[in-house]
C-alpha cells in the first residue's frame, strides 16, 4: 500500500479530485499549505514598508492507495494539474505500514 | 404666535443637535471598525474592547467633571439639566442636555484616536487609565482655552488673537494626535517592526473589509460632526450654512481618497487601499477647521492637500520609528495642524498666526501633560505588555478571547 502526497496549486483541486475519481480513488485528504519551491519569492509593499512572499498558498492532496494503482493515480493527478507554469507542485510516494478503516475494523487492502 | 415659533426653533434646533450628536457617537463604530482591521488578528478583541471602554470612560470623566471645567458650572452637571428657557435672563436656542451630549460624543473622538496609535503593545488598563486623565482634564482644560473661551492660564485668549477652529482640526484631532504622539513615544515600537538595519517591517492588517466599512463609518458620521457645529438649523441662514458644511466634508473626502490613493500609486506602484482609507479621513480631518467658508471645489482641494500629505506623514513616522499602525497622529496630527492653517484662506476670521499660536497651544499642553500622565501611569502599572504577552497576542494574555476563533493561521 502506498501513500500518494501531491503538492498543488489551490485552484486546480477541482480537477484532480476529478480525475482521481474517475480510476476509482475513493478517498482523499485535502489540506490547505503554504510553500515554495525553486521559484524565487517576490516583495510587496504594505503601506510603504517591504514584506517578502516567499510562502505560496498550495493544497496537499493525500490519498492511500494500492501499488498497483500508484502509477494510473500519478498519471492522473499530473494531467489535472499540469499547467506548465512554475510553482505546477510535486508528488511524493511513501509506504504505508497499515490501514485500519474505524467504523468496521477492516485492515489492509481492504481498508483503502 | 411668536412663542410658538420660538417653541418651533428651540425644538428643530435640540433636535438637529440630538441627531448630530447621535451621528458623532457612531464615528466610535467607524473607529473600531478601522482600527480592527489595520490590526493583526491576534490584536483584535484587546483594540475592540479598548474602544468600547473608552467611549464609556469619556462619556463618564466628562460628565463628572470634564464638561464642568471646559463650560463652567457644577461638577456631574448638577446645573446642566435644567430647562435652557424658564428663568434665564437670556433664553437658550436649544435644550442644555443637548449642548452636553453634543460635546461629550466630542470628546470620546479625540481619546479614541489614541486608541489606534499605541494598539498591539500597551496594555488595555494603562491605555484606560490614560483615558480617564484625558477626558476628564486634558481635553477639557484646552477646550476651556478655544470653544470654552477662557484665557490660557490667565495670559492670551486664543479667539481675541485670530484663532479659528470651527469643529475641531485642532481641538479635537491634533489634540488627539498629541496625546497619541505621547503615547507613541512612551510605549515604544512594536516588536519586530523596525530592524536593526534600517528595515521597516510591514504587520499587514487583519481585515481590510472591516477598515473599509470603518472608514465609510466615519464618512458617514462625520457629517454630524461638522454640520452639528453649525449650532443651529431653524432659520434660512442656518440652514444654509449646515447644507454647505455637508457639502464640502463630503467634497474634502472624495479630493482626500483620490490624492491619497494616486499618491499611493506613482510611490509603491499599486493602490494601497490602506493608504486611500487614510487619505478619506485626512480630507475630512482638513475641512474639519473650516468648513463653512470654502467652495465646494477648494474643500475638494483642501481635502486633497489632506490626502497627500498624509501619505508622506505615514510613510516619514516609519522612517523616523514612530510605530503607529493605523496613521492616527499623520490623519489627525499632521494634517489636523493643516486643517487650522487653511481656515485663513477662505475666513478673515482667523488669521494666521491665531492659529499657528492655537495650534502650538493645543499641541503643547495636550503633549507634555500626556507625557506627565502616560509615565506616571508607567511607574504605577506598566504601560507595555511584556514581550512573550505580545507575541502571543493581547487577545489572550489581556482579554482571553480570540476574535477570529476559527480561522486557523502561522502568527
């Protein structure tokens, strides 16, 4: 089992739950972050005095899914948010050691 | 038939005071509507609460013996109650409950302007302590010396020397400004505002809807403040002069918010809607010593001097580390003292040097006793919230509340 984390931008959530719908991902965690990657920041100015925005507004999406699936949800996920302009995010994939669904019990595959 | 025309007048007249009077304690909404957004979040419920006690705190220190030292008469107005009609030599126009309720929503409007300059680090009783000093002495004595007509301290009267200040420019805003200043310099800077290099850190406000929603507040209410001045409406002439003051505080806004807002603009390259909030009020803050006399045009001017030169004020106090976050002594110090110098142009009422001798008079007293008051209340109870207190936010450490409960964000 494998836990996809993808870093993207705000507005395109919409289409990547979409898409993660559509190849049967049932379940996802949405969290709203702040960051930066290699594009530089840039200042403002707030009533003549300077302020660096370095931290952009991201949304994490989390989703567990199986290893046989990682692949279609990466390609998914990549197509929805892809707009080709800096700051697009990155996805990250990690191993889960277990899932426990809460209301029934159900471990494992099962579980996601 | 002539009583009861007289009957007409007193009536029209308390009443115009009344509603006038009613629109100036609004401008205490437009206050701590402005002043809630040009804070941090975490600053919030302290400044909200601070503006709520003030207005009380002035409405009672004038009461018991403000309006008695600035007018004459008894201390918790024993006097004032009274009919201004059966048994007076002379009958007054308009009820005398009227005339204190006219003059102590004055009052909560110069204290509060103090409010916004030392918000976010002194502490909520300290700043309260003050407020019961400025309006039941400070202000008063001063208002004694201009609309109270007194001579100051026995050596000049300010009206015998030229000296003009229709609603306030100087009596109520530069006064306001002055005791901010003190303040100011007491208290000291927010933590992390000014680096060591020179830097000037920007605290952006919590929520420019709210400041926006202020400032129209105080538009509105502004309209008491300068045509409730005019003392009367029940006759042609009167009525007149009430509609031209309306007319040019309107004016000054609207010249002061375009100034602002395009002197924002060619200086920081975008339109800092902060700085076109500041730039309304300076407008009205620069007719405020003469609105009757100007054009409609020249108050759109004068409101327009008020916006750019507010703009320039806010940016030279930063330079100087003079932390005031919303602008109160550039709005009401720097160009309330523009206000009384533009009276002369368009009134030969007033000359020049009265009100550059008012202004000095109001400025001086009003700074060096609040100076006097803010270190001994220093000594006594501490004026700064201390440095982990305002990390935190005085939300907490002085109210235990935060005004933004659920809106979750890095500090």
């Amino acid at each position: 089992m494998k836990l996809v984390t993808a870093i993207i931008k705000p507005f395109k959530l919409d289409d990547v739950r979409e898409a993660l719908s559509q190849i049967g991902v049932q379940g996802i965690t949405v969290t709203e972050v702040k960051g930066f990657g290699r594009q530089k920041g840039h200042t403002e100015l707030y009533r003549g005095a300077e302020y660096v925005v370095d931290f952009l507004p991201k949304v994490k999406i989390e989703a567990a899914v199986t290893v046989e699936q990682v692949d279609q949800v990466i390609e998914a996920i990549t197509s929805a948010s892809h707009t080709g302009k800096i700051g697009d995010g990155k996805i990250f994939v990690t191993d889960i050691d277990q899932i426990i669904r809460i209301r029934t019990g159900e471990t494992g595959e099962a579980a996601i | 038939m002539e009583n009861e025309i007289f009957q007409l007048q007193y009536a029209l007249d308390t009443f115009y005071f009344l509603v006038c009077g009613a629109l100036v304690m609004w401008m205490a909404a437009g206050f701590a509507m402005l002043e809630a957004g040009l804070v941090r979040g975490k600053n919030t419920v302290e400044i909200l609460t601070k503006n709520v006690t003030l207005f009380a705190v002035a409405c009672t220190m004038y009461m018991v013996c403000g309006y008695a030292i600035m007018y004459g008469g008894d201390y918790v107005l024993s006097t004032i109650t009274g009919d201004g009609v059966t048994g007076a030599d002379e009958p007054a126009t308009y009820a005398p409950s009227a005339d204190f309720f006219f003059q102590v929503v004055f009052v909560a409007t110069a204290m509060s302007i103090v409010s916004g300059a030392v918000a976010e680090r002194m502490k909520l009783f300290a700043f309260l302590a003050f407020a019961v000093v400025m309006t039941g002495f400070i202000y008063p004595m001063e208002g004694s010396w201009t609309w109270g007509g007194n001579p100051v301290f026995g050596m000049y009267t300010l009206g015998d020397l030229g000296f003009l200040d229709f609603a306030g420019s100087g009596i109520v805003h530069m006064a306001g400004a002055a005791a901010a200043l003190a303040g100011v310099i007491m208290v000291g800077a927010r933590k992390g505002k000014y680096g060591p290099n020179g830097e000037i850190n920007a605290f952006p406000g919590a929520n420019l809807p709210l400041a926006t929603l202020g400032t129209f507040i105080l538009w509105l209410g502004w309209f008491g403040f300068n045509g409730g001045s005019v003392l009367a409406t029940a006759s042609v002439e009167s009525a007149n002069a009430v509609a031209v003051v309306f007319m040019n505080t309107n004016a000054a806004a609207a010249g002061g918010c375009l100034a602002a807002l395009l002197t924002a603009k060619l200086m920081f390259g975008k339109a800092d809607l902060t700085m076109a909030l500041n730039g309304c009020l300076a407008g009205l803050v620069a007719i405020t010593a003469g609105p009757d006399t100007p054009s409609a045009l020249q108050a759109t001017l004068f409101g327009g001097l008020g916006g750019v030169l507010v703009v320039f004020s806010i940016v030279t106090l930063d330079k100087l580390k003079i932390d005031d976050p919303v602008g109160a002594i550039s709005v009401h110090g720097v160009v309330g003292l523009l206000g009384l110098l533009l009276v002369p142009v368009t009134n030969d009422g007033a000359s020049f040097s009265g009100q550059i001798i008012g202004g000095l008079t109001i400025f001086g007293w009003v700074f060096a006793t609040s100076l006097l008051a803010f270190f001994a209340i220093k000594a006594v109870l501490g004026l700064r919230v201390s440095e982990e207190e305002e990390y935190e936010g005085s939300d907490i450490a002085e109210c235990g509340m935060e005004a933004y409960p659920e809106f979750t964000s890095a500090r």
